[in-house]
C-alpha cells in the first residue's frame, strides 16, 4: 500500500521547511478549509453580514434629506415655502415576496421566481421621521412606519432565503 509519508524526508537536524512540505501543509490547510465550509460560505457570510448590519448603518450614516421647494412669484405677497426633512431610521427586510395581479402577496420561493423569469428578492421597508419647517411656526414631525422603499435580491442559500434550514429531503420536496 502507498503511504504519502515515504516520499517525504524529514531531516530531524534541519529547521527549514522544503518547498514541497510546505506546499504539502499549505494543500492540507486549504482543503480542510474547503471540506468544513464549502466554496460558497464566505460569499454567503458576506451577505448575510451586509443584511444585517451594513445596510443599517448605511441608513444611519445617511444625513437627512432635506426639500424646498422655490418660491413662486405671484401677484402679491410672496410666501416662503415649507422645508420638508426625511430622516430614514430603521430598516426592516421581509421574506422573499411576489405581489400578483390583484395586489395579493404570497411568498416566492427561488424555483418560482426562476420558472417566471423573477428576480428572487426581499421587500425592504424603513421608518422615516418627516419635518415640516415652515417660517413663524412650530416644526411638524410625522413618524410614517415600515414604509416600503424597494426590493434587495436575496442570495440563495442565506439565512434570507427561504431555502434556509431545510433538511436536502424538504428541499426535494
């Protein structure tokens, strides 16, 4: 029987590691790395990680938006138009959703969205903090709750998916 130890030499007195041995380590190091993660799992954590707390971050780094309108000259006195800021804060992602024809939402799953031609994506929705500045008086804050922005496309296999933590017979299924 073939034993791979054999053709290597150790030398007990020499402190260098030979080029082939550390090749041979660092095959070993990549290929446990692989067998316990798979080729996919960094992609994966990555976007997982950017889910749950970039986008956040992101929102929370964004200054408020600030609107005014110019303004219209008229016959008369000219008024100052409202200042509007919208401040968005926390973000909130739905589960993987279609909305059909008559405005119902049902869940997708990837094979469906795949079969019709659909971006397999997650609604995003956000709370957003409007202020109404108008001149001589008091400011007017409005809080509008999970208010929808967009879609994220939802990588398969995440913890976003709803693929995730279905045993392969489920999946077969």
């Amino acid at each position: 029987m073939y034993d791979a130890d054999e053709d290597i030499q150790y030398d007990e007195d020499d402190d260098e590691i030979t080029p082939d041995l550390w090749q041979e380590a660092c095959w070993i190091v990549i290929s446990s790395y692989f067998d316990e993660k798979g080729l996919v799992r960094q992609q994966l954590d990555s976007f997982d990680e950017f889910i749950q707390m970039s986008v956040q971050r992101i929102v929370e780094d964004a200054p408020p938006i600030d609107l005014q309108a110019e303004a219209q000259h008229a016959t008369g006195e000219v008024e100052e138009p409202p200042r509007y800021l919208l401040k968005f804060e926390q973000i909130y992602l739905s589960k993987p959703t279609h909305w059909e024809r008559d405005g119902a939402p049902s869940p997708m799953m990837p094979n469906e969205a795949r079969l019709r031609n659909l971006t397999y994506s997650a609604p995003l929705y956000v709370d957003i903090t409007k202020t109404v500045i108008k001149e001589g008086e008091d400011q007017l804050q409005t809080q509008h709750q999970k208010t929808f922005i967009g879609k994220i496309p939802i990588m398969l296999r995440s913890t976003y998916c709803l693929l995730n933590g279905l045993t392969d017979r489920d999946l077969c299924e």
